[in-house]
C-alpha cells in the first residue's frame, strides 16, 4: 500500500481589516482629459484617412518661426492600376512621367578606326591644263608601291582620267606587273634620261586598259644614279625627261624604287604629291618619319609644291590585333594624312600580277578591285585639279 504524499496546512486567508491589496501604478497616474487623448488609429479610406466626428487632435495652438510652405508637384494623368510594369500612383497623388533621353545612333567606324567617309563620284576633269603628277613612294620593300601604282592608275581610267605610268625601279616590277616585257636593245626610262635627244613618245607602251600607257623600266637604270652625279641639276633629269607628253595625260603616277637616292629624289622633285602606301606591319612604320624628313628637304629645296597626299595603309588584315594596333598608331602620329581607304590582304593580287593585267580587269567585282575604286575617289578628292 502506497504511503499518502505530505501536504503541508494552508495558512487560514487574512479578513476583514487584515486583507491588504497592492495598489497598482497606473492607478495613481493622473487622467488625461478626453480632449486631448489620441484618437484611435482609422483604416484610410478611398480619399485618405478619416477622423471620427467630433474627435480633436489637440488644443489650437501658435507656433512661432515661418510657416512652411507646400511644395508644388507636377502632376500627370494618373495612370490605370492593373497593367503590366504599369506605376501606380498612391491616393491622393500623381504619376509623374520620366523625361525621354533620345540616344544618338551609332556611327559606323572604318578599318582606320574613324567614321566611315563616302566620297563622292567623280566628275570630267576640269581645272589646269598641266597634269597631276604623284610618286608612289616608300624606302622599305614590299609594302605595295607598284600593285597600288598599277590599280590605282586603272581606277582612275575608270573615272574619264588619262593615265601615264611610270616604272622608275630598276626591278622592273610594275613592266613585268603590266605585261610589258624589256629587252636589251628595247627603249626604257634609263634611254631617256640619259639621251635628251630620245623621243619620250616612242618609249611609251599602251597597256591592256584603254587610257592608261607604260614607260617601262629595266636593269640598265641602277647604274643612272652614278652617270647622273656629274650633270648639272642631276635632281631635275625626270622632270625633263617626262615634259615633251606632260599634255597628253591628266595623271602620271611614278613608281619609285626602295631607296632614298638620287632617283627618288628626282621622282619627288617632278611630283605635285605624294603616296605612301606602307604595309600594316610594325617595320614599316619605323621607316615612316625618316621619309618624311626627305619629302620636306626636297620641298624646301627643290620643289616647293610637293606635298603629302596620303599614307595608305596595305595588306590590313582586320582578324589580327597587330594589324590594328599598327592601324591605330598611324592614324594618332598623321591624323587626317592617312586615307580613310584600306587595301586588305586578297590572293587576287598576286592572280592578277601572273596574268600581267590590273586587278580592275582580272577580277573587277572582287574586294580588292573596288578598294583601288574607292582610294581612286579618295585620291581625286584631295587633289581636286587631277
């Protein structure tokens, strides 16, 4: 049997005057008249919060400093709750709408990293009797002199220009590009510097371009420069070799050889202007300031009207970062010097130089073809009298 649990006795509740009961705190707080009591917080209705009838938020007092002023809001038609993405606007408030920023639309950029120039179609020639002479000229091999001499002189008998080539290298290469083969006993450009006699007509060749001639070249002329150090203005023999047919063309387009000897020399001093075709390479662009130190000595010394027509940028290859980069520093060292044309690297160059005919003839619809167009506006454009 289990033993009962101890239950300790209950001490007998207090009575009467005994019994004594806390007071509580907040019964001794003094009581705030119902005027000023807060009102008891109300649900807003559809036009903002509503305060019971008869309620008062407090005494009508005065406060001292400025009354401040309410700022004014634009206000815009309210806007249909319920859309998509739509703002809604609280009650009463409006729905400002935010100020529309048109974005300027892109500029397309050429391989030369500026904005693409459209150049207008060529017109007749109009202007000087007298032709425009220009020397393809560069000091490092290579960096295609002739291959621009002969499709740039094609283009430009595309646009009504008469066009005279002159192969002023001893390599020959711009003869042997065109299809003209030389001989030993065959009259080139060294026959007529060195014989002042010699009929400039019967050395020209026709080409197979309709409007555009050949004066050919030929080994013969690498030892001009030496017979040519005792003439007198020696820096003069081209200009008076090539003034008997100046009339007959409205361009002659000189192809120089890699140097800066005294047949560059003679080339700059019987030019208007000057082509700079370099390839897009970082060699090529070393070679650049000391060419331009010699184009200004020959100008300041010989041939005042000679200028810089144009650095063009050859064999670019846009899908290498070098080629670019070499781009991009040629544009920050000349500016506006360097044609916003580009001739990009195309196997059609070397087809056309094996079927000794100008790329305008071997393949006219080919992106090579219509770069030579493009420079041939280009070149036109600068030189408004050509």
């Amino acid at each position: 049997m289990s033993q009962p649990s101890f239950v300790p006795p209950r001490e007998p509740a207090p009575s009467g005057d005994d019994q004594q009961v806390p007071t509580p705190a907040y019964a001794t707080m003094p009581v705030i008249p119902a005027e000023y009591q807060r009102p008891a917080p109300v649900a807003p209705g559809p036009e903002g919060p509503t305060v019971p009838e008869g309620a008062r938020t407090g005494p009508a007092t005065t406060t001292a400093g400025p009354t401040p002023q309410p700022i004014a809001q634009p206000v815009a038609e309210p806007v249909e709750a319920g859309g998509v993405g739509e703002a809604v606007a609280p009650p009463g408030h409006a729905v400002v709408a935010p100020a529309t920023v048109e974005e300027p639309a892109p500029v397309a950029l050429g391989p030369t990293g500026r904005p693409v120039v459209a150049f207008p179609e060529p017109g007749p020639r109009t202007g000087r009797d007298h032709p425009v002479v220009i020397a393809m000229c560069n000091q490092k091999g290579g960096v295609g002199k002739t291959t621009t001499t002969i499709n740039l002189g094609a283009s430009l008998t595309q646009f009504g220009r008469r066009v005279l080539l002159v192969d002023f290298d001893p390599q020959a290469s711009l003869s042997i590009g065109l299809g003209v083969g030389t001989f030993g006993d065959d009259d080139t450009i060294y026959h007529l510097l060195m014989d002042p006699g010699l009929d400039a007509g019967e050395v020209i060749r026709s080409t197979s371009l309709p409007g555009m001639d050949l004066i050919p070249s030929g080994i013969d002329l690498a030892g001009a420069e030496m017979q040519l150090i005792n003439e007198v203005a020696r820096e003069q023999a081209l200009t008076r070799t090539l003034a008997p047919v100046m009339d007959d063309y409205d361009v002659v387009l000189i192809d120089c050889q890699p140097s800066l000897g005294l047949l560059t020399v003679n080339a700059l001093a019987a030019s208007d202007g000057v082509i700079v075709p370099m390839e897009c390479e970082y060699f090529a662009l070393r070679g650049v300031a000391m060419l331009k130190g010699t184009i200004d000595k020959v100008k300041r010394l010989i041939n005042p009207r000679l200028k810089i027509i144009g650095l063009l940028g050859t064999m670019f290859d846009g899908r290498t970062l070098h080629s670019r980069e070499v781009m991009q520093t040629l544009v920050d060292g000349w500016s506006d010097d360097v044609f916003h044309t580009v001739i990009r690297r195309t196997v059609k160059f070397s087809e056309a130089t094996v079927a000794g005919e100008p790329l305008a003839v071997y393949a006219s619809d080919s992106p090579g073809a219509t770069s030579y167009r493009d420079l041939a506006k280009e070149v036109l454009f600068r030189c408004p009298d050509a």
